[in-house]
C-alpha cells in the first residue's frame, strides 16, 4: 500500500486562479473587470480553453467559452503560466459565476474558479458576517471576548515603561570662552 498522494491545488494538467473574491455585490449590465492566471505544472506545452459557467442552485443558466486573443485555444509553456486581463458582463444577478480550465488533449475540466455575483438589493450595505459575530442570526456580541483580545496588550503596555532603563543626559557645560553673544537688535 503506498502513501497518499499530495495535491496542494489545482489539477495535475493545469491550474487555473484568478483575483476575484468568493462572492462579489454585482448589477446586471454592467462589467467586472478581473486577471486570471492560467499555470502549466507539465513538463510539455499545453493548450487550454476557458468556459465560463453561469449557475443558480444546480441549474446551469449559460456555458460560453470565453475567447484569449480571439481565440478558443491558447498555449502555455511548460512550468510557466499566463496571465490574462478581461471583463465579464451578465444580465443575472444572484448566480454562482465558474470559470472553467479545458486541456485540449484530454478535452477534460482540469480545474475551476468560482464566485458568486450576489445582487445590491441582497447584499445590504456590509458583507454577510462570519458565523458568531455582531448581527449574524443567533448571534449576540460578548463584549468580553475584545476584553480578552486586548488584555495582553493592555499589560505590555503597563509594563514596558517600568522595565526600561533611566536615561541620563550628558550635559556638557558651557564654557565662557565658548559662549557667543549675538549683537543687540535695531532699536535696543
């Protein structure tokens, strides 16, 4: 029996990553800007296609595949990757937005990236709170836990002045010869 194997990210033909969060307040109509990375962990030039996938539950709204330089089909050096600019627009809101990574060889998904594109209306004006914190459903806020938080530092703070050195100036005194007196002013 051997050990499993490790796999830290991505799949083994291709990785895809890109800069958008999990979940972003988008309006219909109007464009999301993004990069994405596209790597080659092959030890061969590998051509890949991306498909962007629009889905709402299970349901899939749209599968368009999304052109690279005006085309389908775009290669990647061995161990290298490939970062490309673009935008995306859509006429749907309150949808899960993938974006797909096609190796041509196998014509199989390698790997994915996904975020959802939550409407303003559904949004509210913060993003939705971590379970346990001020606001989420059955939570209340414990005003103790941020005195813990901070308790540590309250105390370094009370300590540090008391284990620091005192100071002493080195003052050296003035001496006549090197004192000089500035001329008297105008009306003096």
């Amino acid at each position: 029996m051997s050990p499993p194997q490790l796999r830290v990210m991505g799949g083994e033909v291709g990785d895809i990553f890109w800069d958008l969060p999990p979940w972003i307040v988008y309006t219909p109509g109007y464009d999301v800007g993004c990069s994405i990375y596209v790597a080659n962990p092959a030890e061969e030039e590998k051509e890949y296609a991306l498909m962007a996938r629009l889905s709402s539950n299970e349901t899939v709204i749209s599968d368009e595949a999304l052109p690279v330089f005006g085309y389908t089909w775009f290669k990647v050096a061995p161990g290298d990757f490939v970062r490309l600019r673009g935008a995306f627009r859509f006429d749907e809101s309150d949808v899960d937005l993938t974006v797909l990574l096609i190796e041509r060889e196998t014509e199989q998904i390698t790997d994915s990236v996904s975020t959802r594109l939550v409407a303003p209306a559904a949004a509210g004006a913060l993003p939705p709170a971590w379970p346990g914190a001020p606001g989420a459903p059955g939570a209340g806020f414990d005003w103790s836990s941020l005195f813990m938080m901070m308790l540590p530092v309250i105390m370094v703070g009370m300590v540090m002045p008391a284990l620091r050195p005192e100071r002493k100036e080195k003052v050296a005194p003035a001496r006549e010869a090197e004192r000089k007196l500035l001329p008297p002013g105008r009306g003096e």
